[in-house]
C-alpha cells in the first residue's frame, strides 16, 4: 500500500511547525523587539540535508533583506533547538529565504483591477458616443 505523503513531506511539515515555534517563542527572546514573522514555506531536499524556509515579515518601516540576514546569522541558534525536537539521526541544515509571493499577489491583483477599472471606463465613453 502506497503512502500518502513522502518523507521529504513529512519531514518538511514537522520542520515547517517547529521553526515557526521557534522562532514564536525562543528566536525572539533572545534576539529582542522583532516585527511579526511567519513561516510560509520549507522545502526540503529530497536527502534531508537541506531546507530551504521561506518567511514573510510584516511591519512597518522593515528591512526585510536585513531581518532575513539576521534569521541566517542565528540559524546555528534555530538549528540546535529544532535538533532537540526532531526525532532524526541529522537535522537538515537550514536556509531562509524571504517569501514575495504574497507582496507579488498584491502587486497582480491592483494591476488587474487597474485594467478592468481601464475597460469599464473605455466602454462607458463609448456607450456615451453611440448615443
């Protein structure tokens, strides 16, 4: 009988989980003030060697690069706790990456808006001519 999931998704979902914990509740308190900081996404490699966790930070006036640097600098910090909550011979190393997409999805949705607004406006002026 075949399984549902892989274990490279397994293993990313647990990942996914703890480093969000971690990052709630251990990451911050040493670090200090942080702005609100979410994990969107991890990929994990097909060997567990690798994790690639995508996150997205929210607040105001916020270097993101600058915070995703931070997170890199700490992931030794991260690494060692999620090492303690993973029941796994090797953790896989991690890599954060900063998640656009959400910034990208804002972005094409006030473009097509823009052009649909564009379109009724155009086909109004031209219902004003025919008449």
């Amino acid at each position: 009988m075949a399984r549902e999931f892989s274990r490279t998704d397994r293993v990313g979902q647990q990942v996914h989980k703890e480093v969000a914990s971690i990052i709630q509740n251990e990451y911050k308190h040493r670090v200090g003030d942080l702005p609100l900081i979410t994990v969107s996404d991890v990929e994990v490699s097909r060997d567990l060697a690798h994790a690639k966790i995508f996150v997205t930070i929210y607040g105001e006036d916020v270097d993101e690069a600058a915070q995703v640097k931070q997170l890199n600098d700490y992931m030794g910090f991260v690494r060692g706790i999620l090492a303690k909550r993973l029941r796994m011979r090797s953790v896989p190393h991690l890599h954060f990456f900063q998640d656009t997409s959400i910034i990208e999805g804002i972005r094409i949705s006030s473009l097509v808006s823009e052009v649909v607004a564009n379109d009724q406006a155009k086909h109004q002026d031209e219902d004003e001519e025919q008449k």
